[in-house]
C-alpha cells in the first residue's frame, strides 16, 4: 500500500477507464503514485483485471473496499488524504470509527449488502482532528464479497454556500466606504452601478450617470483604450492598469486608471463588467511633466540654434525664445501665443510645402520634422527661417502631444541659392547635373515642369528610376559613352511623369571630372504630331484597302461579312455584327445576320423587335450613329441588352443605301479602358459609307443576274436530260439532309413554340397585376388580391426562367445545326481551297444525328473517331462532304439491316457502331476509313458497287448513283482512291485516299 507522502509529480498524457465505462483522454501535470497491488488476505483484488487497479490508483475521487463485514481492506492515495491518515490506519476498520454516525452501523451495514447501493453526506474526523463534509456513493458487491465506496470532500462547497448568504450586505459596505470609485456596465456599455465615491471624486450625482454609458464621459483620444479594454472582459478576461481621461463635473479631464473584470450575475446570464477605477491625475501629471523636461533637455543638447520654440498640440498654446521677436521684428503684445503667430506669417507660396512637412512629420512619414519656408518682417520683408523639431510626447494612441523645436534665419544663404537658381533656370531647355553612377544632383525647374516632380523628388534619385523599360539598355550604351568621356548628342529616351505617363526627351550631354552636363528637350508633342500625322496616312490607307475588298465582290452576304470582319480586325472591337430591318414582317423587326466575335461572349444573331429598343432605332431610322456607356447610359431598354451580352461600350452605325434599305453595324467593347475615338468614329462613317455603295451595286449586279437567268433558262432546260440521274443524287442526298435537319429542328422548334405561349400567358398577367396595383396604390385593392391569388404570381417567377431557358436551348440546338449545314453544304467555299476535313466529317455526323441517336425509332449506333493529326487538305469541301454523307449513309442502313436480320438470341449483346478512321500516308496523302460492323457485301456486289445505278436497295429507295458519283469526286474530282473492304456478317470498311495538295487532271 502507498502512502500520500508517495506522491510523485509526472508528466502524463494517458487513456483511462472512467466508472462510467468510457475512455477519457486527459494531459498535464499531475500528482501520481506507483501503481500498489492490491491485496487483502484472500488474494490480489482484480489480479485478473489490470484497468482495475490503474483506475483504483489514479482516480480523482477517494476509493475504498471494504469486506462483507464493513471492514475497510484498501484505499487508494486521495482516500488517505481524506482521512489524513495512511492506508495502514485505515485497513481493518469501519466507517463508523471515522464518522459521528447515530445508528446500528450493523443493521445499516445489512440493509445496505442487501439493497446493492447508498449514497449521502456525513460529517468525517481526520486523523488531525479537524471534521469535513463528505458526499459518498457506495456499490455492493461490486467484486465477490468485496464492496467500493466513492468519497468526495464538499467541505468548500458548503462553506462556500453559507458565505454567499452573508457576502451581498459585506461587500456592499465594502464597495460604499472605499476611496476607489466601483462601478458596473452592461453589455451595451452603459452605467447599471456606480458606488458613492462617484460623486465625491468627480462631482456627479450618482442618478447622472446610471444608465449612461462610459463613453460619454471619456476623452475622445483614449477612448478606444477604455472599448478594448470593455470587449475583452465581456470575453471573460481580466484587465488591469488601464490609463485614460475622463470629464468631470467640472468640465475638465483628469487621469484614471481601473481594473477591470467579467461579473456573471446570473447562471445564464452574460458577463458585464465590474470595474475599480482610481483618480491618478496627479500622478500622471508629474509624470508627463518628468517626461517634457527629459525630452527637452535631450533634443537642446543635440544642438544649438538661435531660437527655441514649444507647441502644445492639445491647446494650442505656442511659446518662444527672446529671439523670435528679434528675428520677425515684433513685440510681446504682437504675439498671441498660438499658431496663428506662425500662419498669419507664413508667405503664401510656401504655405502648401510647410502645412505638407509638418503633416509627414506628425504622421510619422518622417523622423524628424525640418523645414525651410518665409516669415514676414514686421516691416513687411520676408525672412526665410529653417525650423526643426520633434515630437516630446504622443498619447498611447500615437497622437503627438509636446512639439518643440529651432529655427534659424537662412535669409543670406537662401538669397545666394536663388540667385544661382535663377541663372540655373534662365534657359527653357531641361538642365542637370548628375554624377558618373547615374543620379540626379542638380536639375532646373524646366523638368518640373515637364515631368510634374518636386525638384527634390528628383535629386538624389537615380535617373534610370525614371526611364522606360523598353529604353533602359540603349540608356545604359549612352552612360557607357560618357564614362569613357566622350559626348553624347540627339540621345532619345522616354522619362515617366509623375502622373504615369511617359515623355519623349532628346538631350545631348558631356562629362566633365566626376560629372555629367546635359541638357534636353521634351519633344512629346512633336512625337504625337508625326505619329498623329501617321495615322492619318495609314487611316487613309486602311480605308482603301478596306473599301477595296469590301466592293471587291457583288454578293451580298460576301460584302456585309468582308465589312464586319474589317470593322472586327482594324477598329479593335471584341464584337461586331450586321443586321437588316426588315419593315414586312409583322411587328417589324431588326434581323442581325452575320457577325464575328471573341470566343466565349454570347452570340447576338436573331431577329429583335423594333419596339423594344425605341431609341435606339430613332437614330437608325434617321442615319444618325448611338453610341453609349452601359455606366452613364439612361437607356434602360439597349442597357439592360449590353448588361446581357456583357460589353461595357456599344455603338450603333446605320446604313441607308440608294435602293431604299436599310442596315447596320452594331459593336461592343468589353471595358472601358478603350473608349470610342473621333477617329475611329470618321473611320467607321468611312467605311458606312463604302458599305451602303457596294451593297446598292450588290443588289443591281442581282437584279442584272435575275433577267439574265431568265435568258438562260431555255438553255438549262437543254442541259436537264444529260444530268438528270446525277441531279437526281444530288437531289438524293438532298433529301437526306432535309430529312436530318427537319428531324433535328422540330424538337427545338417545338420547345420554343410551345413555350412562348406559356410567356405570353405570365407576361399578361404580370402586367394585369401591375395595371390593378398602380390603380388602387396605396392601399391593395381586394380584387388586386383575388388576381395575384388566380395568377400564382410566385409559380409565375419560378417557372419563367425555366420557360425563357428551354426557348434558349431550342434556339442554340438550331444555331448548331444550321452551321453544321453550312459547314456541310460549303456554301461560302465552293472553290479549292484548304479544308479541315475534320470539321466536315462532325458536321455531316451532326446532320445524320436524327439517324444515330435513336430518337427517330431507329437502333442508336454508336459513332467512334478515331482521328489522326491531320494537317488542311486542298479539295473541293462541298464535294468531299457529299462523298461523306453517302458513305455514313450507306454504314447507317448497313447497321440498320444488320439489327433487324439478326437472331437477338444469336448476339445479344450487339451495338451498332460506325467508326471513322483518319491518318496521313508517306506525309502527302491523307487516308479516311469509315468502318461499320452491319451486315457486310459479299465478293460478287463489291466487284459492281461503283457501277452507274448499280443498287442492292428496293426500287424507290435508292437510285444506284451515290457510290458511283461518289467514286467520280474522288478520282477524277480530287484525283485520289475509293475502295472496298468487307466481310459478309461482319461489317464493311470504305477508305479514300487524298492527296494533300491538290492535282489538277
């Protein structure tokens, strides 16, 4: 057994088995003692359970065993101490030699073996004679014929509740008769109580403060000192020797200082503060003063001027050495002692410069404040004076408080300074002096004036600080030249003004010993002039070529996309796009047709209603250009389209031409950094201008072709028979086309279509509302309530947008399809040209998509490209895309066939798939497979399936021409292979060979 003078101190960190049952981790320092067996003379108590005789040993409540006669066999350390007596004393003996118990231990011993557990208070006498209150819980038979008691001592505890009785009556005698002022602030910082003490330190009655809050009565500059103080110990801290001032009754501040600390005067309540403050004003007084006189003596010894001057910055009081009067010529009675003496003074072109010292230094901006500025005379001279000075004391803010300083008059130096700086500065060019290292240590105020630096943010600063990056290496050639003492003349480089910009300066320059002269001129403004000049010429220029190739062609559409990719590429815009009026349609609208824009911004194609944008369009309608700022704009209808879009700046060009139509240019910028210029505006009317001409010719050239299409047609009649079985391809495919794109649109179609009803419903509603609303306003009218209710105003707001978003997605699935057509059918590139074949191998997958996806009722057959890099091919697009819509088309039926000839039974797990093979042969020809796995050709059809009006399809489906004018383009066309490969029941593969450059026959 371990006795309590045992006890060793350790560092632990350990999992223990709690009585509860749970583990509970637990870290620190604490008194231990070595594990004891724990043994009585039947044995080792628990000599089978390890945990047991850890948590015996390391428990925080006094265990005790005792056995079935109530003898005490083993008590662990925090049990002896409680009896104050060692394990030995304890064993053998009951509770009843420990405790002043009024009944038959025995029986009461019985009753408890017999009901399992007891728990209470009684009243313990130690072995030193002194008695404790003791709570227990004890446990029968917890091991066989072994029995635990649990003993903890709430002595404190009740000692405690007695005290509490009696402490409010002592403590507020106490709190009422001592000389520190006691108070208490709530959570909003106002006064709950105030002790008496109050009123005799600071002359308040005791009503004029309750309920007020502490930061009326404490001084501006320390009252953030007092909050932070106030907020730590709402948070539960302690806060001791706060200093700050608080106003008395008297109109004055004095010195306080009070510790603080957190007050829960409720169990669920939050904290408050209590405080104890002390009046210590003269203390701190005598402090401050300490503290003057210190800094004082300090600076004075460091040097001696011929005047001394002290400011107090909380008063404003200002006192003066004997001579000041002497050096300003004034009297004792001339002064006010304030720094008004200073200001009245000051002359008035150093006002700015001595105000701006005087504020860096009391920033902190500088260490120590100097300053060179003009007094006036008494008899009306200017004197130039050098003051310096420094701060003797800031409050614990920061804030300065005690300034004192010298000054001297330096009228004679300064007079020989500004007569060398007048002969300095008599010359307009740029003059300086800098050192061999390439610092500036002289420069006349010429550079001031171009640059807009203080000559003294110049001297003393390295001049390559200030030059262009783009000119820092040719600068440092020249620097170069110097040090070798050589001159250097017409030397250009670009100097950085203050406010940013740059500035084109051509100086010559010498050395001389350890020196450079130089002297510069700005020639910024001739620069701008040449380059204006410049501009205007390739202004000019640019227009011809643009109008060149604008009017270069007479097809309409050709003439508006030249003109909106010139307006794109030359003016620097991140949208440009070309839209028709179109006055027949019912409501008129403005149809935008062709446009080019950055990737990623919203396309802006489509037709719009007039009436929607009514500004707008009453500059179109009047050939005037519009041009706003989403920003500054009072447009809402155009604003809130460009906030769509997301451009910042929009401008409108409108195009009238000759036949009576009418057009424009839209544009937009995202940013505002690159706002409209005058000159890009007379470009853009320029190019206006060209445009309406070329389109008006455009539409003559048409009218011209139309009569001579009627000329033609009798000998087009002729030509009918000779192509009649190719038209009738070409009008095979045709169909197909149609047929996919029919397919592909009506869904989207029918998403808009069938939602814009829905719009429109919502959007009469809304407006019904609205009409009743603005009727009846202010108060609701009760049929304003009953058509919100019949209108479900809230679905309506939730289901709009979801409305307004399927029309979306219909639109964009049209937008794709129509430029996989045109990709498809080539239309805008029917000459030679290079091709990525790529591109029309996905645009022509996009037409057949209504095949291939299974939603025409078809088996969905999955497409696999497997695409080499592939550089442009010189073909004819539109042909090559016709040989590919023939080959997919002939796979897809393949496949088709296969799924409904096949056994399900035979190949359960059958997917249709076409794969497309590309890959470049010997680096000049290109190879393209198409491979399905559908029913397969036996030898005898591959032998005749290029063969004219050869068909293994029924009469009516197929003209037997596909593959043979399919095999026409790719041989004699393009001047390439077609072949073959197939394997009945396995599928067929179809290859084309292509040269990369085009071979004329």
């Amino acid at each position: 057994m371990l006795y309590p003078h045992q006890v060793s101190t350790t560092i632990f960190s350990r999992q223990n088995l709690a009585l509860d049952g749970n583990q509970r981790f637990e870290q620190g320092t604490v008194e231990t003692q070595t594990a004891p067996t724990l043994k009585t003379g039947n044995g080792t108590i628990g000599e089978d359970n390890p945990a047991f005789q850890a948590l015996f040993n390391a428990s925080l409540d006094g265990l005790l065993i005792a056995n079935d006669q109530g003898e005490y066999v083993a008590a662990n350390a925090i049990a002896c101490d409680l009896f104050g007596l060692p394990a030995a004393a304890i064993v053998g003996r009951s509770i009843q030699d420990f405790a002043s118990l009024e009944l038959d231990f025995q029986q009461t011993w019985q009753d408890f073996l017999r009901q399992g557990t007891a728990e209470g208070e009684f009243s313990l006498l130690r072995g030193e004679g002194d008695r404790r209150l003791i709570s227990y819980t004890a446990t029968a038979h917890f091991l066989p014929h072994l029995h635990l008691s649990v003993l903890r001592d709430i002595t404190s505890k009740q000692v405690k509740k007695l005290a509490l009785e009696n402490s409010e009556n002592r403590l507020r005698n106490i709190v009422e008769n001592i000389n520190d002022m006691v108070f208490i602030a709530d959570q909003n910082s106002l006064f709950t109580y105030v002790s008496p003490t109050f009123k005799t330190v600071m002359g308040y009655e005791l009503t004029d403060l309750t309920q007020r809050s502490f930061a009326e009565i404490v001084h501006p500059e320390d009252l953030h000192i007092c909050v932070s103080g106030f907020e730590a110990t709402l948070q539960g801290e302690r806060v001791r020797g706060l200093e700050y001032r608080v106003l008395h009754a008297d109109g004055q501040y004095y010195w306080h200082s009070a510790n603080l600390a957190p007050l829960q005067e409720g169990p669920d309540q939050e904290n408050v503060c209590l405080g104890i403050a002390s009046f210590i004003d003269d203390r701190k007084q005598a402090e401050i003063a300490l503290r003057e006189s210190k800094a004082r003596l300090d600076f004075l010894l460091e040097g001696v001027g011929d005047g001394v001057w002290e400011w107090n910055l909380q008063t404003n009081a200002v006192s003066y050495s004997p001579e000041w009067l002497l050096l300003l010529g004034c009297t004792e009675e001339e002064l006010t002692h304030t720094t008004a003496d200073w200001d009245s003074r000051l002359h008035p072109e150093d006002r700015e410069t001595a105000y701006g010292v005087m504020s860096a230094y009391l920033q902190g901006e500088t260490e120590i404040y100097e300053s060179e500025h003009r007094l006036r005379h008494g008899d009306g001279s200017y004197k130039w004076i050098l003051s310096r000075g420094k701060i003797l004391e800031r409050d614990q803010a920061g804030h300065p408080l005690k300034f004192i300083g010298l000054f001297s008059d330096i009228t004679v130096k300064k007079q020989a300074q500004f007569e060398l700086e007048q002969f300095f500065d008599v010359g307009l060019e740029l003059l300086c002096i800098a050192d061999l290292q390439g610092n500036f240590r002289r420069l006349n105020r010429a550079w001031s004036r171009s640059l807009g630096y203080e000559l003294a943010e110049l001297e003393g600063k390295p001049f390559l600080d200030f030059i262009h990056p783009d000119d820092l290496e040719s600068t440092l050639g020249a620097i170069a030249h110097l040090g070798d003492q050589n001159k250097v003349t017409s030397f250009v480089n670009r100097y950085r003004g203050k406010n940013g910009n740059y500035f084109y300066v051509e100086w010559s320059a010498a050395p001389y010993e350890n020196s450079i002269y130089a002297a510069a001129r700005d020639i910024t403004a001739r620069l701008e002039a040449e380059s204006a000049l410049k501009a205007l010429v390739q202004r000019s220029q640019l227009l011809n070529e643009i109008s060149t190739e604008i009017r270069n062609s007479l097809n309409l559409e050709t003439i508006v996309q030249n003109a909106v990719n010139a307006i794109f590429t030359e003016i620097g815009v991140d949208v440009c796009a070309f839209g028709w009026y179109r006055e027949e349609r019912d409501p008129p609208e403005w149809d935008v047709v062709v446009e080019q824009r950055q990737p990623g911004m919203k396309s802006w194609l489509g037709s719009y209603e007039v009436t929607e944008f009514p500004r707008l369009f009453d500059h179109v309608f009047t050939n005037q250009t519009y041009g706003l700022d989403v920003n500054e704009t009072t447009d809402e209808f155009l604003k809130a389209f460009c906030q769509d879009v997301h451009i910042d700046l929009y401008f409108m060009l409108p195009i009238h031409t000759a036949g009576g139509k009418i057009g424009g240019f839209e544009m937009g910028r995202v940013g505002r950094d690159r706002p409209w210029q005058p000159d890009e505006l007379e470009l853009l009317q320029n190019i206006g201008n060209q445009v309406a001409i070329a389109i008006y010719q455009a539409q003559l050239y048409q009218e011209s072709q139309s009569k001579s299409q009627e000329l033609e047609q009798a000998y087009r009649e002729l030509q009918e028979t000779q192509i009649q079985l190719i038209q009738a391809e070409k009008m095979s495919s045709l169909g197909q086309l149609v047929a996919g794109i029919a397919h592909e649109i009506n869904n989207p179609v029918s998403f808009i279509y069938g939602n814009l009803t829905h719009t429109a419903n919502y959007a009469h509603d809304l407006l019904e509302l609205i009409d009743l609303y603005q009727t009846h306003y202010p108060d609701p009218h009760e049929e304003i309530i009953e058509l919100m209710a019949d209108v479900d105003l809230e679905f309506i707001a939730r289901d709009l947008p979801k409305t307004l978003e399927s029309m979306q997605v219909g639109a964009a699935r049209i937008r794709d399809i129509i430029k996989s057509l045109r990709t498809f059918s080539r239309l805008d590139e029917a000459e030679l040209k290079e091709t990525d074949i790529h591109e029309n191998l996905d645009s022509t997958l996009v037409i057949l998509q209504s095949r291939t996806s299974g939603r025409s009722g078809a088996p969905a057959i999955e497409i696999v490209r497997n695409y080499g890099p592939l550089p442009p091919v010189e073909c004819y697009g539109g042909l090559l895309n016709q040989v590919f819509m023939n080959l997919l088309a002939n796979a897809i039926d393949a496949v088709n066939d296969r799924h409904y000839t096949i056994n399900p039974a035979s190949d359960p797990a059958y997917q249709g798939r076409i794969t497309i093979h590309t890959r470049l042969l010997g680096g000049d020809q290109v190879a393209i497979a198409i491979e399905d796995n559908g029913v397969g050709i036996t030898p005898e059809i591959q032998a005749k399936i290029f063969n004219p009006f050869f068909t293994t399809k029924p009469i009516g489906t197929g003209t037997g021409m596909g593959l043979s004018t399919s095999y026409q383009i790719v041989t004699n066309t393009h001047r390439g292979r077609l072949y073959c490969t197939s394997t009945l029941g396995a599928g067929s593969t179809f290859t084309l060979e292509l040269p990369l450059r085009h071979r004329p026959t």
